[in-house]
C-alpha cells in the first residue's frame, strides 16, 4: 500500500487534477511561475526571520532601559 502524505492530501484537496498529474509523473508547465513564487516565499520568510530578531532585540533594549532607570532612580534617591 503506499504512503500518502499530508502534502498530497493538500495538493488533492485544493485542485484533484493536479494530484493526478503529480501522481502520474506529469510535470507544471508553469516552471518560471513556480520558481517565482518559491523565490518570494524564501524571501518572505528571510524578512519574518529579520523582523522577529528586531523584535527581540528591541525587547532587550527596552528591558535594559527601564533597568537602567530604576538604578538611576535608586542612586539618586539614595543620596
């Protein structure tokens, strides 16, 4: 019996023509499109990657700033 994988139930239930065709050996004729759309998903994916490490960085300094202002504070009352 052979393996049917969570991919193919997605290709089957989004169009079941494709799925046949993929079964059975037939490639896209859509190349240049679907090297286009893999390109602009890696680049989508590199700018979540940029932009979540942004995110954290500015939680860090954020952090940093308002323990900064509590020693501040502490020294300058404590004086």
């Amino acid at each position: 019996m052979p393996i049917i994988r969570s991919s193919e139930i997605g290709t089957y239930l989004y169009c079941q023509r494709a799925w046949w065709y993929r079964k059975n050996g037939y490639k896209p004729q859509n190349q240049a499109e679907l090297a286009a759309g893999i390109l602009a998903h890696d680049q989508h994916g590199s700018k979540v990657q940029k932009a979540d490490t942004l995110r954290k960085l500015a939680y860090f300094l954020l952090l940093a700033a308002g323990i900064l202002a509590i020693v501040s504070l502490i020294l300058q009352f404590s004086s």
